[in-house]
C-alpha cells in the first residue's frame, strides 16, 4: 500500500522532472549559423598601381538572421584597406572579400596590424553557445620566400574577445588568440595547387571549422577577431582575401522566472487538491 508521504514524494519527483524538461526543451531551441559574410555582389576594378579608394560600396553585411543576435557589419584595422584595387586579377576577388597591400616585408607576428571583426550582440533574455568559425582564404600576386615564385603563405590568427581593441591597433603583437595557423598557396602547375590561372588567380583555400566549442553560455557583446597577413618576401604586393565567413553555434531563450513559478504553483496546487480528503 503506497502512503500519503510515498504520493506526495512521487508527486514532488514528477515537478521536478517537468521543471527539468521544460528547461531542457527551451534549451535546446537553436539555430545552427549565427552570422554569415559572404560578400556577395563586391566588383574589384583592375588597377596595377593599387590605387586606394577605387572599390567603393562595398558588401560587409551579415547575411543571417538568428532571433536573440544582433550581428554587426564587418570592420577592419588601419592596416586593411579593402577599397584598394587588387592588381591585374582584381576580377577574381568578385563576390569575395579582397585586400591589397604594396609593400609586405613588415608583415610578420610582431608588427602586423591587419585585422578584420565583427560583433555578436547576445540580446537580453538569452544565451550563445558557440561551435565553430570557418572561412575561405584567397590568393594572388606574391611569394613566401625572396625568390620564390610557386608558393605564397597566408597566416591567420583567431580571437574571441581580444584583450586589445582590433579598431585601434589591429591587435599588433597580441597572443591571446584561440587559434593560429597559416597556409601555403600554390601556384598554377605546382603539385597541390588550388588555382587554375596564372599568378594564383583563383587560389582558395577553406580554413575550419575552427572549434569553438568551450565558449558557452556567453551573454553581452562578443568580438570576433581575425588577424591576416602575408609572410614576408622579396618585396613583390601581396593581395589577398577572404570568402564564406560563417559562425556557428545555438542561440536559446532563458526561461523567465515567472513561468517556471507558475508551472510549480499549478502543480503544487494540484497535488494539494488531491490530498484533501472527501467530505462525507
């Protein structure tokens, strides 16, 4: 025979499993692609001499839409000037992201200030989880090494939340990052080459998806922060570029504490109605 203290734990058992599903189930609303940049619609004019300002209105938009964000446009450091026009192959930088830069053997860890960011604006009510960054590195002009003519190095470097301000001094020098690599770009004949026209015209390279897992529920504004450079060499420009910026993650509401509150009165109030004895 099961006793009123025996009901009544079973019954406290079943409020909290409905609490504890109820906050699952919130929690597990979500949206995979939190902010996307995939410059669609960007022209670059041909100009050899690099001249800045030439590529104008130019698309820096998110192109995704997650209730709970608000996702910023894409900045860049003093050391990025995307109006600048790429050189002879600017055409191949069409619905990319591309950056020109005339002269590159100061372009190291220490000294380097091009950076590009964005901001993540987690709304009030709810929570971000993050999962992973990826993105498209592009090449064209340029060598890794004096002398050298078949390969040409990008190195990127990752910060979530830099201690320094990207805006300001496109993180010079900073080691805070949560990931650094680099790529080699091949040229066209060269074994592993990912172009297909002459001085890497067509380069692409697909870095990620980074693994940003351990950064979960994150409130407030998170700055999303990738330092860019090409690695020094004989002098010749170095152009290069990005494409398919995507960060993904999950995006859940914070249950309000009123309707967790009215669910436990409900029950509790139903469990109390039960317990009261028949009247004769």
């Amino acid at each position: 025979m099961v006793t009123s203290s025996a009901r009544q734990r079973n019954r406290l058992a079943a409020v909290g499993t409905l609490v504890a599903l109820s906050l699952f189930f919130v929690r597990q609303a979500s949206a995979e692609v939190i902010a996307r940049f995939d410059f669609e619609g960007n022209n670059y004019i041909s100009e050899p001499s690099n001249t800045p300002g030439l590529n104008t209105g130019l698309n820096l938009s998110n192109s995704a839409a997650v209730l709970g964000t608000n996702i910023g446009q894409l900045q860049f450091s003093p050391g990025l000037d995307p109006t600048a026009a790429l050189g002879s192959w600017a055409d191949h930088y069409d619905n990319a992201l591309g950056f020109s830069t005339d002269v590159n053997n100061d372009r190291n860890f220490l000294t380097s200030d091009q950076t590009i960011f964005f901001q993540v604006e987690v709304q009030s009510g709810f929570l971000l989880d993050l999962e992973s960054l990826s993105f498209e590195t592009l090449k064209t002009r340029g060598s890794d090494a004096a002398g050298d003519t078949n390969t040409a190095r990008l190195d990127y470097t990752l910060f979530l939340n830099p201690a320094g301000d990207p805006a300001v001094d496109g993180l010079i020098g900073n080691t805070d990052f949560v990931f650094r690599n680099a790529h080699d770009h091949f040229a066209d004949g060269v074994f592993g080459a990912e172009t297909t026209g002459p001085s890497f015209s067509t380069g692409r390279h697909a870095v990620g998806p980074i693994d940003l897992s351990t950064n979960q529920n994150l409130t407030g504004t998170q700055t999303i922060a990738i330092r860019l450079y090409g690695s020094a060499g004989n002098g010749n420009d170095q152009d290069f570029g990005i494409d398919n910026l995507v960060l993904r993650g999950q995006v859940t509401a914070i249950p309000e504490p009123a309707c967790t509150a009215m669910l436990l009165l409900g029950i509790a109030a139903s469990t109390c109605r039960r317990r009261r004895p028949n009247a004769s």
